[in-house]
C-alpha cells in the first residue's frame, strides 16, 4: 500500500528532467532541524544505515541536503547519487560523505550558508522510500571565528523550508529542557498545533526511561503527529559495534525496559520510519488531487503553446540534423548541376583572358612605342617577335595548376556560401567540417589533375594551329575582352573623379605634368624644351605616344585651368598627398584607355583578318590559344576531379555528418539551432507531462478505490 510516495517522487523527477519545477506541483518533503549537537545527524544515518553526514565542529552543514531514500527491494547493492554533478553509483559511503563535505566547502566562510541544495539520492533495500531535506543546526552561541549573521541566516534558511505542504522532523534532546528546543520553538511559529511536525527525542539514553517516557507523552507540547523516542548511541560504548546493524543498536535500548512497551509510547528506529512513510504517504494523498490539476493545467497551456508555435509537429533531434543533411545535399546537387563542363569552361576562360591582358601589358601596352604598333608589327623584327614570346607566357605560365586551383576555389567558395545561410549559420562548428572534409577530398585529386592538365596542353606549347573560324571567334572575344577593359578603366577613372571632384582632380593632374615637364627639363638643362602649348600642334594619331595621347583627351575649360594654374604655381601650396595618389592614378588610367582604344580599333580594323592578323593582333591570336587550353584543361578537370568530387561530396556528409555522431552529439547539433531547440524542449515537456499525468490518473483511481473500501469496512 505504501507505494504513493514512491510514485510521486518518480513523477516529480521526471518533471524534474524537463525543468518542469513549478511550484504547483512541489511534492511534500520531511525537513530536519534541530539545534547543533541535538542528534540530528546521528537519526539521519540511523534512517538510510549508513555514516554518510560530514562530521566536524566547524559549521560542516552550510548547504541543504536534499535527500531522496529510494527503496529497492530486490537489489543487493546499496549506492548512492548526486544527480546534479553528474556523479552516479557511489557504493562507498565514505565517499559520499567525502563529496558531501567537499559541496559544503565550497560555500566560503564569509558567505557561511548558501540556498542552494545538494542533491543526494540513496538506492537500498533497507531504507524506505522518503525524501528528505537536513538542514544546518540552529546554533546559540557562534565562536569567534563566526560572523554575526550567521545565526539569523540559519533561520531564515530553515523557515524557506518548513512552509506547507512539508513535513517537519523537528529533532530535540532529551537531556536539554524542552522549553529550550530550538526545533519546537521554530515549528510552532509555523504550525502551532502541530499538524505537520513530528518530535524525535534523542539521547534517551542520557535521561531515567521515566523521564524519558514523560518527555513521549508529552502534554506540555504536544504535536498531534507525536513523538518518538531514540537512542542512536548506546550508554558506555564511545562507538557503535560494527557486527550489529543500525537498526538493532538503536532498538535494543528500548527492548531492554519494559517502560517503553507501552501502546501510546514510541520510540526506535524502526518506529521512526514506519511513522515517516506513514505520515508522508497520508501527505501525499491529500496533495495528489492538488498535484493532479496543477499537471493537468501545466500540460493544457504546453499542448496550446505546441499547437499554435508548432502545429503540433513532432521533431526530434535526429529528424533535423537528417533533415538538415539532406537540405546540404539538395543545394550541393543544385550547384553540381548548374556546373558542367560549360560553366567550367566559361570560368577557365575568363581567367585564362585576364593572363591575356596582364601579358599583353607587359610585353606591348607598357612600351612607350605602342601607338606605333600598327604599323610596326609587320615591319620590326623585334615586335613581330612578341607574338610568340606572348604565346609561350600564356601556354607555360603553369595552366595545369591555375586551372584546377581555379575550380577548386570556386567548389569552395560555393560550400561557404551555402554555409552562410540558413539554417548553416547556427551550425558554425559543421560548416567548418564541411569545408574542411571538401578541402581534403579535393586536394587528393588535386595533383593528378594538375598533371593530366598540364599534359593533355603539352602540343599547343609547341605550336598552335587556327582554323579561319577560330581566328573569327578569337577575334570576336579579343574585341569584347578589350572594350570590358575599357570599360572598366573608364570607370574607375569615373569614381576617382566622383570622389576628388573633377575640377580639384583636373588641378591635381596638371600640377603633377607641370612636376615632371620640371624633372625633365632639369635633366636637359642646354636644350630648351618647348612649352606645352607649342607642342600641341596636332601630332597625328598614329604617332602619339600615350603621353600626349592623353594630354590631347582633355582640353576642355583650358583656359580657365591655365588660371588656376598659375595661381597655384606661383603661390606653390602642399597638395594632399591622397589627392596626389588619385591624380597619379587617373592619369594611367588616362593612359590606359588610351591605348586600348587604340587596341579595339585595331583589332577591328582590316588589319586583324587575314595571314598579318597573328603578328598584329596578338590579343585575338591569344585568345585563341586560351580557348584551346580551356577545351582541354576542361576535359580533365570534369573527369579527374569534378565527377569524383560530386560523387563523393554526398556520401561524406552521410558519414562525416551524421552516421558518425552519437545521440549525445546529434542532440547537441539539433540545438544549435535556437527555434529547433525550444521545439524540442517544448515537445520534451509534453511528453513528460503526458507521461506523468498517465501515473497521476492510474495512482487517483487507487486512492479513490482505497478510500472506497475503507468507507465499506
Ligand atoms: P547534530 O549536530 O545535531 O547532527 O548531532 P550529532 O548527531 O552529530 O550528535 C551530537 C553528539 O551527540 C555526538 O557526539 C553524538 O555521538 C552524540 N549522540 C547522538 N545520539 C546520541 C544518543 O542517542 N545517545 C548519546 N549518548 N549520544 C548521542
């Protein structure tokens, strides 16, 4: 029959696992007080049959002890728990007591006592099923060492706890007047009929069994749960026997005089306990119907709140990370699909035509005699030279690896931009996993591939052959690639002047022309240079340098500059050197869109067509050649490194990402994500409260079956 408070402590576990500690649903506990050296320790290890309790003058209770007694009465082990530290199966007793002492420590002496409770649960065949809470010893007189306070804490402490529903164990000695008990004198303040206390008297030893039965049937104080007797030391002995139990030390006082076997009169430990379950159990039944709709209100607002935020889906840890897992492998495919060999292609090209224009800067846009070219590329050795020297710079400037590397970094970049949205975002630790896993299956295949490349584009080192149509496209793709630099340039030189102003910029330029005309002349000091104006004359086009060239580009507001100017040069002032930096770097993109104007005509000139096309228009021949490298480089990419890729990609996030965690690991990647953790901790709830109103309903129709019968008898 005793079976509803070990329910209730099961349910109230259970809602403890889902921080579910409403106050609502507090079950009632046995709380211990008493003055220091009353015995209160001594009747709590006679109870669980173990020494367990720090032992010590100096304050060793700073700390509730919140105990659970778990009857197990098939088990041969006794152990026990502190469940909030994660420390399980202590079959030493002495161990507890060490841990217990050790959580007491932690409360510095200035701060004396703390609220917050330990927990300890103790598994055994011979302790009843009760939970119990000791608390620190009222004390009277503090040593020095002491702060003031400490005894009104203690107080405090204790009054937190001895409010209703709970059950108050209140402990005083038989050999200190019971007009001084510290435990009655605090319980009656709480429960002045003592409804709710119970009185141990301990020490009976210490006192003639006459007394000590008077103390029982107490009429001075009574306490309508009444008292019971204890002796948890025998008279004489410094120490309990070790071959006798607990149980048998503390009874076989009371044996011994028939004074004590009277019907009203309690007294040992097995009186002691039968009392405490029976009160507790009584306890609990009247607080079963109050419990029950405490859980059942709880569990109606967790339904409403799972239905309206959850739509009543149900989530677990494992269905998102799957979930998740198969987003990733939806948008990996997306992207592998949406990258073949034409987008490969594409890619490489593009990077292949801006080597074409670094190498056509270099060997022919930087020369001061480009404008000339045109009409040099057919007659000058040296320049007609140049085609070739550019044709090897693109073929051997290490294709295989810039090539791969090139689709490499775009795989990449393309894992890092579906990292960097959600749901990916809350799962910073993964992403990094994913990359890290793609970098490494890549970079296996990565110098095969360079290698095949590098290969397979061998012969166009050699010699490069072109069909008319080729050269056509090539054509084409020059033109376009030349006037996107154009274009580029033009605006660059557009937000620099956006940015310094076109007139402060305007200034800025002629000062610094001014600047190195100076410089110039300084190094021909004999020879006379002409001014600016004279030199202006209209040079034709084709035998401007890029100098002049850029010079003539902008004449308009001459006049009003040439002012300024002088002004400025004559009243020499410090420009800002950003300025400076600006008009250096305007002026070369003046320069720059100078010559590729040039280029574009000349690529669309008659020049380009035909058997010259090759010498004068190397931008086209390049083009060419890198449309050629770009077919082949492809090729073994796709097959070296892509497909494998591709096919490996889904697999690793299969075994990396999911078949690798254990639950522990997929729970914790489930609530990275915060909206994915209050689902399932909303749904957690539910389901305990679910669970512990099942029990609820099964334990009322017990007791109302109980009550029934009794009714009948
Ligand atoms: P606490 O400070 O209230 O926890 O009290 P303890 O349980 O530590 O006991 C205080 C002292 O009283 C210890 O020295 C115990 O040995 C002694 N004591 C406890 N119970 C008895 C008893 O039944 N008879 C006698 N003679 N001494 C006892």
């Amino acid at each position: 029959f005793m079976m509803l408070t070990k329910q209730l402590i099961e349910v109230r576990n259970i809602l403890k696992t889902v921080n579910q500690n409403c106050s609502a649903l507090q079950l009632p506990s046995i709380v211990v007080i008493g003055s220091q050296s009353s015995g209160k320790s001594s009747v709590l290890e006679a109870i669980v049959g173990h020494e367990f309790l720090p032992k010590g003058n100096n304050m060793v209770t700073r700390r509730p002890i919140e105990l659970t007694l778990v009857h197990t009465p098939n088990a041969e082990e006794e152990y026990g728990e502190f469940p909030e530290i994660g420390i399980n199966n202590v079959t030493d007793f002495t161990q507890i007591q060490r841990t217990l002492s050790d959580l007491n420590m932690s409360v510095s002496e200035s701060e004396c006592i703390s609220t917050d409770p330990i927990e300890l649960k103790i598994y055994s065949p011979t302790v009843p099923d009760l939970t119990l809470i000791d608390l620190p010893g009222y004390i009277q007189v503090i040593n020095r060492k002491q702060p003031p306070i400490l005894k009104r804490k203690i107080v405090e402490l204790c009054d937190r706890y001895i409010v209703e529903p709970n059950i108050i164990l209140a402990i005083s000695s038989a050999d200190v007047d019971l007009a001084n008990s510290e435990a009655l004198t605090h319980s009656r303040k709480v429960d002045p009929y003592g409804k709710r206390t119970i009185g141990v008297i301990t020490k009976m030893d210490l006192v003639d069994p006459e007394k000590g039965v008077d103390l029982l049937i107490n009429n001075d104080y009574p306490l309508e749960l009444g008292y019971v007797g204890m002796v948890c030391k025998p008279p004489g002995k410094s120490g309990f026997s070790r071959q006798l139990s607990l149980t048998q030390k503390s009874d076989q006082y009371f044996r011994s005089n028939p004074i004590f076997h009277q019907p009203d009169v309690q007294v040992g430990l097995t009186a002691l306990k039968k009392r405490l379950t029976t009160i507790l159990e009584e306890n609990m039944g009247q607080n079963l119907y109050g419990i029950v709709d405490a859980v059942q209100n709880e569990l109606e607002e967790v339904r409403y709140q799972y239905k309206v935020q959850y739509n009543d889906r149900h989530i677990t840890a494992e269905s998102y990370t799957a979930d998740i897992m198969d987003t990733l492998k939806h948008q990996f495919k997306e992207f592998s699909n949406n990258f073949g060999k034409a987008e490969v292609r594409e890619e490489i090209q593009n990077m292949l035509e801006e080597k074409i224009m670094e190498i056509c800067k270099e060997l022919y846009y930087d020369d001061p005699k480009v404008a000339a070219f045109p009409s040099l590329c057919l007659k000058d050795l040296v320049w007609k030279s140049k085609v070739d020297m550019s044709s090897a710079a693109l073929t051997k400037s290490g294709i295989g690896r810039a090539t791969t590397q090139l689709v490499v970094d775009i795989v990449l970049d393309e894992l890092r931009e579906i990292a960097s949205k959600e749901p990916f975002t809350y799962h910073e630790s993964t992403c990094d996993k994913i990359i890290d896993f793609s970098s490494k299956l890549l970079k296996k295949k990565f110098h095969t591939t360079v290698d095949q490349v590098e290969n397979t584009i061998k012969p166009l080192k050699f010699e490069v052959e072109c069909t008319d149509l080729e050269w056509e496209r090539g054509k084409e793709r020059a033109i376009n690639l030349v006037d996107r630099h154009i274009q580029e340039s033009q605006k660059k030189l557009q937000d620099i002047r956006s940015q310094v102003g076109r007139r402060k910029l305007r200034t800025a330029v002629k000062y610094l022309r001014h600047q190195n005309q100076k410089k110039i002349n300084s190094h021909k000091p004999v020879t006379p240079t002409p001014t600016p104006k004279k030199e202006e004359t209209k040079p034709s086009d084709e035998t401007l340098i890029p100098e002049q060239l850029s010079t003539s580009l902008d004449n308009l507001e001459e006049e009003e500059e040439a002012q300024i100017l002088k002004k400025e040069m004559t009243k020499p002032r410090q420009y800002n050197p950003i300025l400076i930096e600006k008009a250096k770097e305007a002026m070369e993109l003046r320069k720059e869109i100078a010559v590729l104007k040039g280029r574009a005509a000349a690529l669309r000139s008659r020049q380009c067509s035909g058997s010259n096309g090759k010498s004068c228009c190397p931008e086209a021949f390049l083009s060419v050649i890198s449309q050629k490298l770009a077919n082949s480089a492809v090729m073994f990419i796709q097959i070296e490194l892509l497909n494998e890729f591709m096919f490996q990609f889904p697999r690793e996030v299969d075994n990396k990402l999911y078949y690798d965690l254990s639950r522990e690991q997929v729970n914790q990647f489930a609530c990275e994500n915060p909206t994915i953790r209050r689902h399932i901790e909303l749904q957690k709830r539910k389901d305990a409260l679910e669970l512990v109103m099942d029990k609820l309903v099964y334990l009322v129709r017990r007791q109302n079956e109980l009550i029934r019968r009794k009714e009948l008898n």
